[in-house]
C-alpha cells in the first residue's frame, strides 16, 4: 500500500500540513497520482501564458508538494517533485 501526501509550499516550513492525497496499491498508481497533482497546476500557469521556467517557479512557491509513502512492508519509490515539475514544465511547455 502506498499514500500520496501532500503540502502546500506556500505555507511556512513551520506550518506546513501534510494531507493525504489517496492510497493506492502499487507503486505506479501513487505514482502516477503525484505526477497528476504536479501536472495539472503546471498546466494551468502555462495556459495562462507563464514560461516553463515561470510556471516551474509558480508551482515551487504556491503548489502542492507531493511525496509518495510507502506503508505495510512495501518497498519505498524513488520520488524527486522538484526534479519532476522542471523536467514536466518543459515538456509540457513544448506541447503548447
């Protein structure tokens, strides 16, 4: 089993709350969850005509950080959101 929680980086390290996100129950379904949380607010800040650059910067400062818990025995997942949101913000930018 595995949980994707999440944070709202706007919100002081100090005050940050972890909130689950769902349970999934393998690897590629939390996965593909987190992806989903970055993606969908990178895509809205380069609809509105951000840069991949900016919109990366966007969701860094005021996003949903999320981060995959591996619970129950199962192996962890290697998960970087930092280093995912600038890869997809590019991608994504290309697409545009």
């Amino acid at each position: 089993m595995y949980a994707v929680v999440m944070y709202d980086a706007s919100d002081a390290p100090s005050e940050r709350r972890v909130v689950t996100h769902g349970q999934y129950a393998s690897a590629a379904a939390a996965l593909a969850a987190a992806h989903e949380v970055i993606e969908a607010h990178l895509s809205l800040s380069l609809t509105a005509g951000l840069s991949a650059v900016d919109a990366y910067e966007e969701w860094r400062q005021s996003g949903d950080v999320p981060s995959i818990v591996a619970r129950a025995g199962v192996a962890p997942v290697q998960f970087d959101p930092f280093a995912f949101a600038r890869t997809r913000a590019q991608e994504l930018h290309r697409r545009a």
